[in-house]
C-alpha cells in the first residue's frame, strides 16, 4: 500500500510576523514551504518569496527603524490567482534622501507582482498579486 499522501497545503496562509532581520528568513522558508505545497511553478514560488520579504524588510525600514514592530502577512491562493497582503501599523518614514543601494524595494516588487497596491493611512498596507495561468499552478484549489 503506498504511504498516504500529505494533506495539500491550506489555500491560506496567515502569520505575525516580527520585522526583526532575523526572524525573517524565517518567514522566507515558511513562504516557500506553503506556496510550494500550494503547487505554485517555481519561477511564481521565487518570485513570490522575494517580494514577500522586500515588502517585509520595508516595514522594518520605514514603519519601525528604531527597532523590532510586527507585521502581518496574510497569503491566500484562488480563483487563478495568489493575493499576498502585507501590513504593519507603524508610521510610514520616507527614503533617505541619498540611499545608495537601498530604496529598491518597491520597484523590485513592481517588478515581480503583476499587480501592487500600497495603502497608507494607520499603518502601511501592500497588496500584491499575481495571475497563475492554468500552467503555473498544479493544484486547483487556486482555480476556485
């Protein structure tokens, strides 16, 4: 008898997050692990990944430069699409004025979702999505 298979991954994924630089490279792994288990093709899984964090490194820079805050992540694959939404409830602080190899942030996540959204208002909301054409995903919970 074959060994059962392992339950899919829930269409979900939440978690708090701390912003300290630590602790998310931990979150890079757990991201990785859901969306992968989602059955995400791995150019979306790298692609998610790295713009989940970029997102999660600027609330550490602008919300809470002066030391550990929490964030909230919330990731949730369906109807052909992955939405990941990023917030935080610090106060938005702009760039340095000269940052040197910093402030990419946003255009590396431009870059990598096909659609972002920021909010700002009492905290920093990022909202970011990718379409998943019929070829990019294996499970189809994400078609619901």
């Amino acid at each position: 008898m074959p060994a059962p298979a392992h339950p899919p991954a829930p269409l979900r994924l939440r978690i708090a997050v701390s912003t300290l630089v630590i602790r998310l490279a931990a979150v890079r792994r757990r991201t990785a692990e859901w969306a992968t288990s989602a059955g995400l093709a791995p150019a979306v899984v790298a692609d998610l990944v790295l713009a989940t964090h970029e997102a999660l490194a600027n609330v550490a820079d602008h919300a809470y430069p002066d030391g550990d805050g929490e964030a909230w992540l919330d990731i949730e694959c369906g109807q052909g699409e992955v939405v990941v939404v990023v917030r935080d409830r610090g106060r938005w602080r702009p760039p340095a004025a000269d940052p040197g190899w910093r402030g990419l942030g946003l255009m590396i996540i431009r870059g990598l979702a096909d659609q972002v959204d920021v909010r700002r208002g009492a905290g920093t909301t990022v909202e970011m999505r990718w379409r998943l054409p019929s070829s990019n995903h294996r499970r189809p919970g994400c078609d619901r």
